[in-house]
C-alpha cells in the first residue's frame, strides 16, 4: 500500500525538509494541518529532516516494500556519468520517445536571457563546438513562437543515440529543456460511404429518435455563432461550396508547403493517398446551414482559420502543431505574418504518444491567457488518455467518442484526463474526392475522436457567441460538463468524462449569464523530491464565492478541507501515477470538481557497493539519491556519512524507497547532530535500499561507506 503526506502550503526552498519531518506521523501531520487551517482558516491527428534521533539511529527491517523503479541511463559515443545529475535528467523530456524509434528533429528552449535566446545564431555556434558525446552533427532549423528552437542531426538516429544527444544538450547549464519533436499522426477510421444521415446533431428527446447527438436543434433557436472564429489546426481545408463562405485566411506550417493560407493541396511530397480529415473537421464545426447543400455545422455562423501543421498524408510535427496554436491565438512566430483574426477557440483533432511536452504546454498556455479555449481529441487506441498528447494538457478541454445508443465507441480513448464525449461513430462531413490533387467536392463518413472534438468545438463557439462575459477555459469546462446529458447505455466500463456534450442546455445556461464557479489547479514535482506540490487556480465570478476546497491525492486518504485558497503539498513514498482531485464548494453550495493525473518520477540514483567509500558533495538543501543492494542472510548493514569539512551538515535517510517519508532510519551529520552521521539496520531483508543525503549545508567530499556483517 502507498502511503503519503500532505500539507497545504509548500514549504520554502529552505524549508522543505523540515516540512516533511513536521509530517513524520499520522498526528503531526493532522496536527500541521489544523494549524494551517487556524491560520488561513497541475501527434497523430488523434481522431481522428526529521523526528528521528541525532546522531547514531538503528532500526530493525520489517516486511520488505516493492523495489522503486530504477531511472534507465543511455550510453554516450564519449562516456557520461553513470547517472544524470538531478538538474540535466529533469530538463528531458523522452516520455514519447519510442524505443525503436528513428529521430533526427529536437527542440530546445534555452532560458530567458541567455545568448542563445537572444540570437538564434549563436544557437548554431554552440552546436558546431566539438562535442564527442553528440551521435551526430547538429544543425538548428527555426524558432519557434514559444521562444523554443527546433534542432535537427544529419541523420536519424535510436532512441540510445537521441537520450544520448539531449542528455548532451541539457548538461549545457543554459539549456532549460529539450525533448524529441515527436512525430503525430492522422488516426482516422473510415466507415461506409453510404452513412449519411448526421445523427450526431440529433436528439433523442425527439418523439422517435434514438440516437443520442449532442442536441443541436434547440441551440440553434438560441445561437449560430456570429463573431466567434475557430481555428482548425489539422491538415489544411479544401475548396467546398459549404464551408467556403466561412473560412477566412490561415497559414501552412508544414515544411513541404510552409506559407499559403492553410489550404490542402493535396500529394506534394509524400507517397500515400491523400487524407482530407481537416475538411471533414471543418464541416463538423462550422459547415453552412440552410443553404440547401450538403451537411449542417454546429456554429454555421462562425468563422474558421484553417491552420495546416500536419501533411496530406496526416503526418507532422509537435514543433509544427505548437506553432500553430500559438498563431491561432494571435502569437508571434518568426518570419510568419500576424494572424489578423485571433482565434478564441481552437480545435485540434490530433496527437500523439507520451506525457505532456512543455513545447505543447507553452503553447496551449499561452492559447489560455489569450482568452481561447482549446478542445483536442482524446485519441484512438482504447488507452489512458494519460499517455497521449496533447490531449493530457493543461488548459484543454478534452473530448472521447461515442456510438450512436450512447455508448463508448470501442477505439476511444479514456481516463481521468477526458472531460466530456461527443458523437464519433460514422460521422459525415465536407470532403474531396481526390486521392492525390484536389478534386471534386464531396461528403465522407468517418469515425475516431477527430469528429468528436469539433462537436464541442462548435458548441463553444455557439455558446462564446451569447455568453454576456466571456468564458474563460475553466469556466468553458465546467458550464460544458455541468450540462451534459446522460450516456445512452449506462456507465461506461471506462470513464470518457462527465456525460455527452448537450448543446441546448450548455447554450440556454451561456445566454444566461450563468458563469459558473470553476475547479482549477496545476500540479508539479520538484527535481529533488519525490513530491507533489500544486497551485489552485479555481475561480468563482458568477457573484458567490468559493467557501470550501476538498484536496485529495489519492489512495483512500481523506480529503484536505481548507476554508480558504491553498497551495498544499504531497508526499507519496514511491514513483508513480497518483489522481489529484480538487472539489470547490461556493456560499450558495454549487460545486465544481476536476481530477488530474499527476505522475511522479523516481530521483536519479547513483549505484554504491560495500566497503567502497563513495564522495558527496552537493548543493545548500540540495538532495542525492543512492541505491544499495543488500544480499540475503546478513546480520545487520551499517551506512555512514562522514564530514568532507569541519561544518559540512545533512540530514542522511536509509529506505526501501526514494522517499523520506517512512524511513527505516534517520540521522544527522554536523550542526549539533553528531559526525558521523550512521544508520545500521540488523536482519535486514534481501533487496534494494536507498541512501538519501540531503544537504543542510553545502558538501564538499563527504564520505558515505556502506559496510555490513554476516
């Protein structure tokens, strides 16, 4: 069973430690808590220090805990360390990096006010420097908008190779981050032509209807979605007579046709059939109605700026996606015109494998504080949505698939990270008729989370169009999901959000005025710590205030009540996925609750043997994590941490985890403490053991010697 700590506000840089020695036991943390109180009272087109004694300390070893998972270190052509110091391994980012990938494309942020980020060319001067851990010569290609660089090698190299180049990049202190810029992809699936009938706008509160659709006809007495523009970040949009008269100027950001206005033109380059999924989008969204042609969209009144990130072949670039977000909300890119109609929401039906990136993240932020709301595909391979960007994001409201009766269409995606479901079962839409060059127009049937997504799109852009004030995303989120209607054949085995997206209910309650109290926070984990520290970020305009907030992190804890806004931190003992859930309550008792996925990865760790004196040194509060492996039938395992200088002080752990929250012992060196600082367990099970040092002073070449007896 995991075990965790909590408190409400996190400790300073030089606090954090004592921090968590104040929450040693179950009755000091209540009792932290409480005072707390008292005081105050976190691309495929996806379709689509402590209480413990000073001194010497000894425990014996109970029933052994699961062995943490142990950080994978790549090898360099020019050795590195054997282990990643804390501050290079925490500015990669390999989650959707596959392990048999081929990558020759980087991005690279360098941080604010360096000479890199001032000038792009001295980017490429850094880069031609001799460096024998690089697998190949590098090369940088462009700025992005966020400030990030794309770097490119001169051939593809392994995902060995490529961890082996970014761990090169990050040793560069200047570097704030760098990860491989993933390929996405189109995730489509394609159904019989002959599906023509748009039952995604249906209702089956209609005598003799049965499909369940987003309820589309009651909207539309309501709202058309004059003067909202969405932008359509996919694969571009053809010439079609239903959809021409709404679409305005738009940009390609692809390499092969970078410039234009965002149109498809069909096989450049590529060698594949050419795939009009960004028309089919469109038409979902924002298709003219009674025109008599065709399909109907959500927002027939709206506009819509194609933007083209992803080829005809739907394949393309996280650089070229992230770039295309920040356009649409009105960002600056170099050497790209300004986009003269900002986009207040965006829809990207499009992602691929991993966590969250900060290359997405930036960009979807900067969407947020822009005023535009960003819905993405949940994705199409029946997985947590956890593990698939960017739909995972912060600040994007995400969208899984259902059947026509209601029902989980059988590829969705799925997990805490969906907020709503919309139709994505044999939709139809604006099409072409080409397989290679445009051609004729026409309609098509498809199915994936793509066509879900626009479905919540045009209902954003309806209900932007009426609302009296402006929706931010979390209030967007919330009024969606707090007007949705039920799934039509029950719960679904896995959750897709909080129901099916209701456009009649979520328009009349925006023409309102209702603006709804909002659940928001952001979650993050120190470098040095195996913690989960988070912001609140939840917001009440609607005229009462939020008056409660229920923190819980999972595992059966109860919940963390506060009376007022808190910043709490968490502990878990060991690596892993842990569900953070926020419910706020305002004076009239209307609730909103959002719940995230927060992953926590294990510290580096540097291996150490008996008997082999090893040297530490390290940084004021900095911590260092270490890895023994105690054979069976031993007596008893002593650790000990000597002084490298006369005042040198830390605290020193001794676990079966990377966590200081439940030790099997603790000790101090310097400042009173003692020196050296030892820890010895007596019948001491088989298995991993981690040493962790954490600095109460800077260290300069302590000693710490692990010995044992049999």
């Amino acid at each position: 069973m995991q075990k965790q700590k909590s408190n409400t506000e996190p400790p300073s840089a030089g606090e954090t430690h004592s921090g968590i020695r104040q929450l040693w036991s179950k009755t000091s943390a209540r009792r932290v808590f409480k005072g707390t109180i008292g005081l105050s009272l976190l691309l495929a087109l996806a379709a689509c220090g402590g209480s413990g004694n000073s001194g010497t300390a000894s425990a014996s070893a109970s029933t052994p805990t699961p062995d943490a998972q142990k950080v994978e270190s790549s090898e360099a052509a020019t050795p590195l360390p054997d282990t990643d110091s804390l501050e290079v391994s925490s500015k990669i980012n390999d989650s959707g990096l596959a392990p048999n990938s081929l990558t020759d494309r980087f991005i690279v942020r360098y941080k604010d006010g360096t000479t890199e980020r001032k000038s792009s060319a001295e980017i490429q001067s850094r880069l031609d420097r001799p460096v024998r851990s690089y697998p190949s010569k590098a090369h940088h290609l462009r700025r992005m908008g966020t400030g990030s660089d794309v770097v490119t090698t001169d051939r593809k190299l392994s995902s060995t190779e490529a961890k082996t180049f970014m761990r090169s990049i990050a040793s560069d202190p200047d570097v704030e981050f760098v990860e491989p810029d993933v390929p996405m992809h189109t995730q489509m699936v394609p159904n019989d032509p002959q599906y023509s009938s748009q039952w995604g706008l249906t209702s089956n509160l209609k005598s003799g209807t049965t499909s369940v659709g987003i309820r589309a006809e009651g909207a539309w007495d309501m709202a058309q979605g004059s003067g909202s523009v969405i932008a359509i970040v996919d694969n571009g949009v053809t010439s079609h007579s239903d959809l021409n008269l709404n679409i305005l100027p738009g940009y390609d950001f692809t390499d092969s046709n970078r410039g234009g206005n965002g149109s498809n033109p069909g096989v450049t380059t590529e060698g594949c059939k050419v795939t009009w999924h960004g028309t089919h989008v469109t038409g979902i969204a924002a298709a003219l109605t009674n025109n008599s042609v065709g399909v109907a969209g959500v927002a027939p009144a709206a506009k819509v700026v194609p933007v083209r990130v992803m080829d005809a072949c739907g394949d393309g670039y996280m650089s070229d996606v992230a770039d295309g977000i920040t356009w649409a909300a009105g960002g600056s890119i170099p050497t790209v015109p300004p986009n003269p109609n900002p986009a207040k929401v965006i829809n990207v039906s499009l992602g691929g494998d991993g966590s969250c990136s900060p290359t997405y993240q930036d960009a979807i932020n900067f969407a947020a504080k822009q005023g535009a709301v960003v819905v993405a595909a949940a994705g199409n391979t029946a997985i947590d949505t956890k593990r698939f960007q960017p739909a995972n994001c912060v600040n994007v409201i995400t969208v899984g698939a259902t059947t026509s009766i209601g029902a989980t269409a059988s590829f969705s995606n799925f997990g805490l990270a969906v907020d709503v479901a919309a139709p994505g079962n044999s939709i139809v839409s604006t099409y072409n008729n080409g397989t290679s060059s445009v051609g004729a127009e026409g309609y098509s049937t498809l199915s994936g989370t793509s066509m879900a997504a626009p479905f919540v799109t045009g209902i954003v852009a309806l209900a932007q169009s009426v609302a009296p004030t402006p929706l931010t995303f979390a209030e967007m989120r919330t009024l969606i999901q707090q007007n949705v209607q039920p799934f039509g054949s029950g719960t679904p085995t896995q959750p897709i959000g909080a129901g099916i997206v209701d456009a009649t209910a979520t328009i009349a309650a925006a023409k309102s005025g209702k603006i709804p109290v909002a659940a928001d926070f952001v979650c993050s984990q120190p470098s040095n710590l195996v913690q989960i520290r988070c912001t609140d970020l939840s917001t009440s305009r609607g005229g009462a205030p939020i008056v409660s907030w229920a923190w819980n992190f999972d595992q059966g804890a109860p919940d963390l009540l506060t009376t007022e806004s808190a910043n709490p931190w968490n502990n878990p003992e060991y690596p892993g996925d842990y569900q953070v859930r926020l419910k706020v309550t305002d004076s009239k008792g209307t609730t909103s609750t959002l719940t995230r996925t927060v992953s926590v990865v294990s510290p580096p760790v540097t291996n150490i043997a008996f008997n082999s004196p090893s040297a530490v040194s390290l940084g004021y509060y900095e911590m260092r994590y270490y890895q023994l492996n105690v054979p069976a039938g031993l007596k008893s395992v002593t650790v000990a941490l000597t002084q490298g200088r006369e005042n040198d002080a830390a605290w020193f752990y001794l676990a079966r985890s990377p966590s200081v929250v439940t030790p099997y012992c603790q000790s101090g060196m310097g400042m009173g403490w003692g020196n050296p600082a030892v820890c010895t367990i007596t019948s001491p099970a088989a298995g991993t053991y981690f040493v962790i040092v954490s600095g109460r002073t800077e260290l300069k070449a302590s000693t710490l010697t692990a010995t044992y007896t049999k």
